[in-house]
C-alpha cells in the first residue's frame, strides 16, 4: 500500500517535472537529517557540506534537525525512509560506531542495515584538564588517576555524546571505568566548571576547547590522533605522550537507507567528493579544526570499514561502562 | 576612557549601510517569528545559517543576534494578545499583560513592554561595554551547588505567582517539577516515565508544554464563555502609555533591567529567572499585591525589562569566555565557528571589530525594533477585532505548525493537544498553569546540578551551605517563602473564625 | 484546639468540590508517577539514582493532595463548573489530524499518505472552526483556504522551514 502510494506520488512529481521519460535523481529537494540541535558541531558540518553538495545535485539538500536520544532518533528515521536517495542522514561516531553499544534496544543497525556514503570530515579529540592540577603531562596525569581514581571528577555532556563515548574509552584504557563522571546538558556548562575548576578533566573535540587551550584557562594533556593539529601545535599526541592505545577521532558521515538505488548513491559520492574538494568548502572545514577525509573513506567501503574498525575499538569500553 | 574609544570603533563598524541593513533585517525576522508562537529563534537561526556564508563574519553575527532580541521582542506580544508565551521568559508576562488586554488596555501593555525593553536594551550594552570582562568572573563563580540553590530560590519565587490558593501554586510547581524528569535520565540513559514510547525518550518539549497549557486550554477556555472573549474586542481603550502609566512603569523598569542584566550573565540559562525575580520583586513591594494578575501595568513593565536585559547580558559569557549560556548562544557558537571564528577569551583582543560592533550593533538594534513596534502597536491591537470563532483557528493553525517545526516531529503536535486537555482539565480544577511551567523549566536543571554537587562533595549535602553563595541564595529563599507564607497562614486563619 | 471545635460544630462535609477534586487528580497523578517510575533504582546519596527525583516529587505531590482534599473539607471554596465537550473534541481533534496528515502515518493497520501542509492546513481550521457557536460554513471555507496559502507562503517560503507542502501532488 504504502508502496503504491510513494509510487504514484513518484510518477505524479516526475510527470509534473515535464516528462514521460524517467528524469536523472535527484528530481526534488534531498532531505539529509541531522539527529542534533542546529549549531552543534555535527550541524555547522552538514550545512557546509550540503551547501555545496545542492550546487552539484542541482536540487537543494534541505537539512533536518531531528534532534533525540543520542541522535539515534533522527537516525532511525533516516534509515528507515523510503531508500530512494531522497533522505540521507548527517550521523558521527556516536551514532554510527558507538550506539549499538550504549543503546540496547538500539532500531537500526549500522553495519549491516544502512547504505553508508562516506566520511564528511573528523574532528580530533583532546584530553583536557582544569588550568591547577598538579599532573605536568600526560604521563603523570595517567599515574596520578590510576593511583588515586577517587580524587578526580570527569565531565561529559551525557551519555551517548562524543565527550562520554571518547572519555569512556580513556577511562576504559587506564583500567579506571568507575572513575566519577559527572553528567552536563552539552559541553558548553560543563567547559564552564572546568573553567572554574569545580571539576578535574574531560575528553572533548579540539573546536569546543581550543581558544580555552590558547588562552591558559584550561590545561590540553594530548591530542587523541595520529598528527599533532594545526590550530594547537604545541599540543602532543597521545603516541608522543606515552598513550598510543587511545587513538580516536570524532568523524561525520553520510548515511542513507538500505536498498538505495546504486544511480543515487554514486550521485550523493561524486556531489560528496566535489564538496569536499571545492577550495571554499574546504577552508570552512579547515577553520573549524576539521581534518579532511582521505579519498578512501569518502567512499562507502572505506566507510564502511571505518564505522566498523571504531565500533570494534569502542565495544569492550562502552559494555563494561556503568550505565 | 577606554569604553568610550571602544564604543567608538564599535559603531563605526555597525553604522556601515550594510551593517545597518542586516542589523535591520534580523529585528524584523526576529519580531515576526517571536510574534508566531511555537517558530522560536533556534529554529530560524538555524535556517539562516547557510545564508549568511556569503556575509562578513561581523554582518552575519549582527543579524543573527538581531533575529534573537527581536524575537524576545515579538513573543511579549503574543504573550499579551493572546495569552501564549512563547518562550519560557514571556510566561510572566502573560498573568499581567493578557489581563490588560483583556480590559482594553493592550495598546498600553504592548507600548510599556516596547519602550520597557528599549531601555533595558540600553542599559544592557552599557552594562556589557563597560563591565562585560570583570563580570565574567561572576559565571565562574557558580559551581553546580551554588546552581542548585538559585534555582531553589527561583522556585520559591513561583509560590508569589500564585493567584488565589498557594496550596494550588504549590501542587503546579511539583507537578511541573514531575513533567520535567519525564524522558532519559542524562546519566544512566534509562528511560523514566515513558510508558517506552520513543518520542517522549527526551522529555517534554517546553515549546508543547506551553502551546498545551495555555494556547490550546485558553482557546478551549474562551470558547466556553464568549462574554470574555468578547471583552477583548470591543474595548481598544489607548494605544500608548500615558504619563500616569510611564510614572508607575520607571522603578519596575530599572529594578527589572538590573536583575534581568545579572541574572542573565549566569551559566545554564540563569536569564529564565529575571522575569520571575522581578515579577516577585514587584509584588512583594507594591502597596497593594492584589492589583497583580489583574492587570497591573508594574507586572509587564519590570518583567519585560528584566527580560530583554538577560537576553543581552547572556552575550557576555560567549563572548568574554566563549562559554554559550543557553541554547541560542550555543547556535551564535556555531554561526560564529561557522566564520571561522571560534568563540574564546581571546575574541576581544583578536576580533575588536567584530566584539564592539556586535555590541554597538545592540543598541542600533534596540532603538530599531522600538521603531518597529510601536507603529505596530495598532496593528495589533486591530488584530484582537477579528471575530474570535476565526481568531482561534488561526491561533491553532499557527501554533501545530510552530510545534511541528520545533522538532520536526508530527507526534509533538498530538502531544501538545493532550497538553491542552490537560490544561483544560487544571482550569477546570482551579490550578494556575504559569507556577508549573517554571517547575518545568528549573525541573531538569535542578536535578542535573543537584546530582552534580553530591557527586563532586561525594554525597554530602553540606555542601550547599558551607559554599558562601549557595549558602546565601538558600538564605533569600528561605525569607522568600515565609514572607508569602505567613499572610496567607493568618489570612486563612482569619476566614476559620469568622466562619 | 480552637479549630477542631469549628470543626467539631460543623460536621465535615465538601465545602468546595473544585479543590476535592483537585486534591483527587493531585493523588492521582502521584499514584501515576510512582506506578511509572516504580522500577527506578533510588541510587545511593553519592551517587543519585534516576529513581530518586520523580519518586521524591510523587511522595510531595500526594502529600499535597492529600492536604487539598482536607481543606477543601474545611474552607468554603468553588463548585465543579461544567465541562464543554464540543471544544475539547473539534479543537484538539484538530490538531490531532494536523499531526497525522502532515508527514502521514501508521498507526497499526491504519494507513496515511504524507498529505502535507496544502491538505493538514485546511483541514485544521475547517474542523476546529466547527468548535464556535456562531461559525458560518462559506466564511469559514475561504478562510481556510486563504490562511492556509498564507501559511505555507510565510513559513515554507518566507522562513523556509522544511515543512512539507504536498509531497504526493509537488513532491516537496
């Protein structure tokens, strides 16, 4: 029935569109979700992207905020839309890599049920610490927690969000799962008391902490990535830091719903790719303290292979996490 | 001085054609979308993100915050015609303003809640060139005990909202305080009160919460009686306040601006209590308390102020420390990074042009939306003339779209009608729904501070009153309370013997 | 003391309904919310459990109640009014086919295409203006007609919201 109906809502908006013959996708605006507030960092990435991805699709691609649970409520609404190519979901590490975890009663499955197109950009993710803990580096930071974990408070923008997902992992790491977390309502309050010094640490992406860094107010230990970031040189690796276990990196990526005709998915790659390629895009992308896709992930086997390379890391952290 | 050479490049940035232009356009976009109840300045923001890419950072920025004190503008006056607030910092406005309306006074409570904001407006980008960096320290002072306890205080100022019983005030305030835990738990992701159903996982939109309660219940409302309805439309009485009505709104307006502006600098969306702490002030002052939800000219003018003080003085943890205090700072972070400018201690030093423009463009943008309303003023009250059986379906028209663009989501739609059955249903029931929409509001924040203290004091409660602040703003709430208790205890005393 | 001999002379009876039944809804609610939330862990003082604000707000709120209703055993207060059910059920009824029309629906065998805002928009006024006494059917009709144009002209163009318009006739 419901079939029928898209159908023949298909064929009346192609008839309209000035043709018995079957017109090229897209033919009508593209929706792409994105399962967070507007202005988040997941937000500010899909509008830069899907600006640009319009001007090669020859269709506006109309975001939506359908904000929820971890963003997994936009998600499964994307996922579980018509797969014509015309709804596409805006999704990040969180709801690709760690929601099978921390969610149980989780309604898509995004190794096996989802249609991925490829990596928008990753955003590299800091330990930080407030600006008067003794610890001078990484390496005395991790002995001084992992000898006195009931000393220290962590601080996370609630369950499910990229600081809880990445710090579960550090904590995970250094053997301390039940250190205390406190929980916040998004990073914005819970910068404030580190800021302020009410609480000791948290594991957050390099946009929401870097002027902090700069300015003194809050102590940056490593940087969670393979390269040390332009926008803080002076910050280490965790490799460099003595922590090469914890490598993780707060990606997005473009998803759409199993069973998305092959026509459209290469239509949503090439604009994808030619995004991510136009100087101006890029720039945007680059301000914002985003590291580029390689040519790999933006596609959707190198994408793939992401999703499921850090939903294997996270796994083992995530289940023994007290929830 | 400093300020003044400050203020200086501050409006030579904002007095550009361009500038003055978008800073124009933001106030009209601002007041259309706070007149439609539901459209709320996050979602607008949002939209006109994209546009603004071909802007400098600075004409972006100032349009932007234009579209949110425009829209702190327009909600008041949709709060007074047709008694639905908008955002959480109209709810008081509604228990004067509406009742002025009601008496054909809407031309004045619209005009006193205009010019109440132009001057707070004023005031508030003094306040923010002059102590806008000092002033910071105050945010960091506020850990989540000191949070806990002003929002302790805040809920204490409801009980003096309260019309007729404070039994009844209180039974909202928890029943308000119940609704907000509805949905996950922020910590342990269980889901609380949800029956499983998927829409309600995060809770109950205040935006569903407020159209329900008042919206859709005071329509219900008046359908019942027409003789109240009808009120409204044959008396249109002044369309601007006169000299008596300016001599009683001044003390209001500068109590109001002054809390509002303090209130407004703290984290976590301290400027939803300006409103409220003023309209307490207020009562609590006035030689007679009685006139108050009954069209009291004292209880639009210091709330609005306070209002549209707190809406400017939030600017100043984003832009002082870079720390967003409320959802729309947290979108002006993203128009802001979305420029390449990331928010931080170091945005004075770095961008002057762009940190006194903004706030020169303020001021602009104050003295514009007061040219924008008060022409209106007439237009509006004309509105309150269409016959009602098509005002309401207008007003319901409005409102499912506004809720259905909150979230995206149609079943918030259905929900806000099970809101309005509710609210009919606490009509019906003698309650007033405006205590139980601050419950709401302070709900989940307290919650989230109360378990952040005991979690970093490790599950001492003395925490609240060995911390000097805390300790303090426990203090006014305690006296709060038992300023507004002991005439009702005497008073209800008083009936027994007389019986 | 001096209450209780009031009391005494009086004999308990409802003096108000409104605040019996008020207290009774307030009881109600509290049973409501402690059923809800019965399986939430308190947690421990330290360690605030999810269970522990609701089931506290439960308890204040049928302590409450409870105190309504015995007021209202002693204070004169105000009757139970009527109850209009012509509102409730075209007003309301209305925003419930605006939320089941606009993206379209499925409620178990139920089945709504996506008719989006060009037929919701009409479609709420007409039903919810049924709700007035003194509603006139052809007014009404080009009232409907032309709000709902102005409505799709000022949100979906004007503030581009990504509401849709008639996704089975424009496919947007």
């Amino acid at each position: 029935m419901k079939r029928t109906v898209l159908g023949l809502a298909a064929a009346l908006s192609l008839a309209l569109a000035g043709g018995a013959h079957a017109q090229a996708y897209p033919t009508k605006p593209v929706t792409m979700i994105v399962p967070f507030a507007a202005g988040g960092p997941t937000d500010i990435i899909a509008r830069i992207v899907g600006d640009h991805m319009s001007k090669t699709l020859g269709q506006q691609v109309v975001i939506e905020n359908v904000a929820g649970a971890g963003g997994t409520t936009g998600i499964t609404r994307a996922l579980t839309a018509a797969p014509d190519g015309y709804t596409i979901a805006m999704g990040h590490l969180g709801t690709f890599s760690a929601a099978p975890a921390t969610y149980p009663g989780l309604k898509y499955d995004p190794i096996n049920g989802m249609q991925p197109i490829g990596m928008a950009g990753g955003t590299p993710i800091l330990i930080v610490g407030r600006k008067n803990l003794d610890a001078a580096d990484l390496k005395a930071f991790v002995a001084a927690v992992k000898a006195n974990p009931d000393k220290f408070n962590e601080a996370h923008a609630g369950l499910g969000s990229v600081s809880w997902t990445t710090c579960t992992l550090f904590k995970g790491i250094l053997g301390t799962p039940k250190l205390n977390a406190v929980a916040y309502r998004g990073t914005g309050p819970a910068l404030n008391d580190l800021v302020s010094g009410q609480i000791d640490f948290m594991c957050d992406q390099i946009v929401s902490v870097s002027e902090q860094v700069k300015a003194g107010t809050i102590k940056a230990y490593a940087i969670a990535s393979a390269q040390r970031s332009p926008a803080l040189p002076n910050v280490p690796t965790t490799t460099e830091a003595g922590l090469p276990e914890y490598q993780i990196e707060a990606w997005n990526g473009i998803a759409a719903p199993k069973g998305t005709p092959k026509e459209a998915v290469d239509r949503l790659v090439d604009a994808l790719n030619k995004a991510l390629n136009d100087e101006n895009t890029k720039k945007r992308l680059l301000e914002l303290g985003t590291v580029l896709p390689t040519a790999a992930e933006r596609t959707p086997d190198g994408f793939a292979a992401l999703i499921k390379r850090d939903a294997a890391k996270l796994d083992p952290a995530l289940k023994a996490a007290p929830k | 001085m400093d300020m003044f050479s400050n203020l200086a490049l501050g409006f030579g940035v904002a007095l550009s054609l361009q500038n003055l232009a978008l800073c124009f356009a933001g106030c009209l976009v601002g007041t259309l979308i706070g007149v439609l109840p539901g459209v709320g300045p996050i979602a607008t923001i949002a939209i006109l993100l994209p546009i603004t890419f071909g802007l400098d950072p600075t004409g972006a920025l100032i349009m932007l915050a234009g579209i949110y004190y425009g829209a702190q503008y327009g909600g008041s006056t949709t709060a007074i015609l047709v008694n639905i607030p908008g955002e959480a910092t109209s709810v008081v406005t509604t228990l004067d303003g509406h009742q002025m309306a009601k008496q054909g006074r809407a031309g004045v409570a619209l005009g006193t809640a205009a010019i109440g904001s132009f001057f707070a407006g004023c005031v508030a980008t003094l306040f923010i060139a002059a102590l806008g960096a000092p002033l910071t320290k105050l945010a960091l002072l506020f850990g989540p005990a000191e949070y806990f306890s002003l929002m302790v205080m805040g809920l204490c100022f409801a009980v003096v909202l309260a019309r007729g019983s404070i039994l009844k005030a209180f039974c909202m305030i928890m029943v308000g305080l119940l609704l907000s835990t509805v949905g996950t738990d922020l910590e342990t992701g269980q889901e609380r009160m949800t029956l499983g159903f998927a829409p309600l996982a995060d809770g109950i939109d205040f935006a569903v919460l407020a159209m329900g309660v008042f919206g859709f219940a005071e329509v219900l409302r008046n359908l019942e009686n027409p003789e109240a309805r009808d009120v409204v439309k044959t008396k249109i009485g002044r369309l601007l306040p006169d000299w008596n009505d300016i001599k009683q709104s001044v003390a209001p307006v500068l109590r109001g601006t002054f809390i509002g502006g303090i209130l407004g600098i703290l984290p976590g969306n301290g400027a939803v209590l300006g409103p409220f702490a003023s309209y307490t002030l207020e009562k609590k002052i006035a030689k007679d308390p009685s006139r108050f939800g009954k069209g009291a000219i004292e209880g639009v003018a210091g709330p609005e102020s306070a209002n549209n003080a707190g809406a400017q003085t939030a600017f100043i943890p984003l832009l002082t420390l870079g720390i967003p205090p409320n959802a729309v700072m947290a979108l002006m972070v993203g128009a802001m990074t979305i420029h390449g400018i990331i928010p931080g201690p170091q945005v004075i030093t770095k961008n002057p042009d762009l940190f006194w423009g903004m706030i020169a463009s303020m001021w602009i943008g104050n003295l514009m939306l007061l040219i924008i309303n008060l022409p209106l003023v007439g237009v509006w009250v004309k509105l309150l003339q269409v016959p009602y059986r098509l005002m309401f379906p207008s007003i319901l028209i409005f409102c499912c779209i506004g809720i259905y663009s909150v979230n995206n989501q149609p079943v918030d739609v259905a929900f806000t009608a099970m809101f309005g059955l509710f609210g009919y249903l606490l009509i019906k029931l003698g309650f007033e729904p405006a205590p139980m929409l601050l419950g709401f509001v302070l709900g989940k924040l307290m919650e989230e501070k109360l378990r952040q203290a005991l979690i970093i004091s490790r599950g001492s409660f003395m925490t609240f009153v060995e911390r000097p602040i805390s300790a303090g703003l426990l203090v006014v709430a305690v006296v709060i309370l038992v300023v507004a208790l002991l005439p009702s205890i005497n008073k209800k005393r008083d009936e027994v013997f007389t019986e | 003391m001096s209450l209780n001999q009031i009391e005494k002379a009086q004999g308990v009876r409802v003096r108000s309904s409104q605040d019996l039944a008020a207290g009774l809804f307030m009881l109600l609610l509290a049973g409501l919310a402690m059923v809800m939330s019965w399986e939430l862990p308190m947690g421990t003082l330290r360690q605030l459990g999810p269970g522990m604000l609701p089931k506290s707000f439960a308890v204040i709120c049928a302590f409450l109640g409870a105190l309504l209703v015995l007021s209202s055993l002693r204070f004169e207060g105000e009757a139970l009014s009527g109850w209009s059910w012509r509102g409730v059920f075209f007003v309301l009824g209305a925003a419930c086919v605006f939320a089941l029309c606009i993206r379209g629906f499925d409620i178990g065998p139920i089945h709504v295409p996506q008719l989006g805002l060009a037929v919701a928009g009409p479609l709420v006024i007409l039903i919810s203006g049924l709700a007035a006494d003194d509603f006139r059917p052809k007014e009404l009709v080009i009232f409907a007609v032309a709000m709902s144009t102005a409505c799709a002209l000022l949100f979906k163009y004007a503030l581009s919201l990504p509401i849709p318009l008639a996704p089975w006739l424009l496919g947007i």
